[in-house]
C-alpha cells in the first residue's frame, strides 16, 4: 500500500554544520571526525557561534517567498495563491547556500554560557539543534527535548557515539529542509496528481539520486519533478507525470495533427514530454523532438505514473556559468568564510 513520506523536499543541497565546544581538544577531533562527510565551521567560543547564527542569512522558515499572489481574471475580488518554481529553482545561482547553517551540535557544560542557554536563544530560528552532554547532563537534555527546546540529544560517552552523531545530523539536515516548505507540501498532497505522496514514486525517486550521485534537488512542478545535481554541478532531471497528464498530451498530438509514430508511442507510455518552460511548450510540434522522453510506468494505489531521467536536455533557461558546483566551493580556499 502506498504512504506518503512526511519528509518530502521541495528542495535540498549540503549545508553548513556549526560545532560548538569549550575543549579545544575535543573540538578538534570532532570536527576531523565529521569533516569527511560534512562542512563543519567550529567554535570553542559559544558567544561568538552565537552572533554567527544570529547573523547568517538563512531561509527564512515562513513560506511567503515560495508564493505568487495573484487575482482572478474575471475580476472577483478573491486572491489566489501558486508557489514560484522559479524561486526555487533559482537557489542554484547562490553561491552560498552550502555555507547555509542547518545543524548546529552543541555541547552543555560550557563556562561562559551553558547549551540549554545556547540553544534557547536560538529557538526562534530555522537551525536544528542536536546537545551533546556529559552523563551528568543527561537529565537536562531530555527535559530540553521534551520541551521542544533542542531537537535531539546524544551522549558523548556512548559506545556508538560517531554512528549517533551520523544519523541524527543526517536527520536534522533533512528536517531543516522539511520544515521550510512543509506548509507547501501538504498543499501538494491535497492533489492525487502530486506523484511523491506515493511510497512507489518516492523509492524510484530516491534510488536515482542514490546512482547517479545526486546531492542536491530542486522541485519544478506540481506532480513532483525535479531538478537536479550532482558534486560537479552536472545538470539533470527526473520527471514525472500522472497517467492523465499523458492521456492530454495524446489528445494535443492528434489535435495537431502530429506524427503517427509520436501518438503511438504517447498512447503506449513509451514517451513522456518534459518542457523546461512555457517558451519550450508553445514551439510548433515539428520543432519538439528532443523534448519527447522514454519513459518507464510506476503503479501506485491511485493508478499509473510514468517517469523519466532525463540528462543532456536543452534547457535554455538554466545559466551553466552562474552556477557554483558543491566541489568549486569545497575548493575555494575562503569558503569557510562564505
């Protein structure tokens, strides 16, 4: 049976971790530790870790800048509502958004100012919050949990320490995303067109960006496609459209009277369209052939979606040049200052 995956992204890319610790020594190895996976900026002094978060420019957790509001055509005085794709899609242009804080691992026993402070100053903005304590604080950190105060907490003398910290980091940094949008998304559900919902769709989805070493997405429509890139900053897609969106395209082909091997394959979901914009979509039909897809069918419980990776396409509204690639960041010398 098909479920819906509460943590459906409209978009995600690697993120900055803050590590905050008064022990330098332990500061050090823990950021050695967790650098080969993640970006890590870290503070032995809390108070200036402080001002950092506070100052960064992260997303802001209202949806408003995700919204185009606009009015009926037919004058009523009734304001509707769409999410701008193109917003979206244009975090590609942002050379910082890896510098983005998402997570920020703090420890408690500090002397100038301890984590449950930390943290309560903190609680107002979109970063998550993971408190490593001693076995003396324990106690603390759960009340702090059950408060809603930190969003995790985990024991520096556990014997499964590092293999903790990994998976509470790759929680928090997909729940940050989650949490930004998430207004949006149970907007999106409300459509049985809106492929993710569905536990098929999403696995397909999440395996194709496991293979092709995927890091970072970004949705372009209301059925669920994406956008996406990979370290190098390569560029592809996954698109996906719902049976009865094919069916439209079957009909559009007749009505203009295009090729017979074109309406065959629609009518046997051989082929799915994938137009980058509108500029693409109103092109006379002679013109369209490298935006007619294979694709391959995914049965869900609300019946048949058809999908395709799509790599290589023409897309003449995405600016190559003015996107930097995770690794081109990694490999600026200052990043860390981004």
């Amino acid at each position: 049976m098909s479920t819906w995956n509460p943590e459906i992204l409209f978009y995600y890319h690697p993120t900055t971790l803050v590590l905050v610790d008064d022990l330098q020594k332990f500061l050090k190895s823990f950021e050695l530790f967790l650098s080969t996976k993640y970006l890590c900026k870290g503070y032995h002094e809390p108070k200036t870790a402080l001002l950092d978060i506070q100052n960064s420019k992260n997303t802001d957790l209202s949806d408003k800048k995700w919204i185009v509001l606009y009015k009926q055509e037919n004058g009523e005085d009734r304001k509707l509502f769409d999410i701008s794709w193109e917003k979206i899609r244009a975090q590609i242009y942002n050379p910082k958004r890896f510098a983005e804080f998402s997570t920020a691992l703090v420890d408690y026993a500090m002397p100038s100012i301890n984590g449950l402070d930390f943290c309560e100053r903190l609680k107002e903005l979109s970063i998550k919050k993971i408190m490593v304590t001693g076995e003396a604080s324990h106690e603390l950190a759960v009340k702090a949990f059950n408060n809603g105060l930190i969003d995790k907490f985990i024991r520096k003398n556990d014997p499964d320490f590092e293999s903790l910290v990994i998976a509470a980091v790759e929680e928090m940094q997909h729940k940050y995303f989650c949490d930004l949008t998430k207004p949006l998304i149970k907007n999106l559900i409300c459509n049985k067109e809106f492929a993710l919902q569905y536990a098929e769709v999403h696995k397909i989805f999440t395996d194709i960006c496991q293979k092709h070493k995927i890091i970072e997405y970004y949705m372009i429509d209301n059925f669920g496609s994406y956008l996406l890139l990979d370290a190098n900053a390569n560029i592809s897609w996954f698109v996906i459209k719902s049976d009865a969106e094919v069916e439209k395209y079957v009909c559009l082909t007749r009505d203009y009277m295009a090729k017979e091997s074109l309406i065959r394959a629609l009518q046997k979901r051989q082929i799915i369209p994938f137009f980058f914009n509108r500029e693409d979509e109103e092109k006379p039909f002679e013109e369209l052939d490298q935006y007619w897809h294979k694709s391959q069918a995914i049965e869900t419980s609300n019946g048949n979606f058809h999908y395709a990776f799509v790599t290589g396409a023409n897309a003449n509204a995405i600016h190559h040049k003015e996107i930097v690639g995770y690794k081109d960041f990694l490999n600026a010398k200052d990043w860390h200052k981004k």
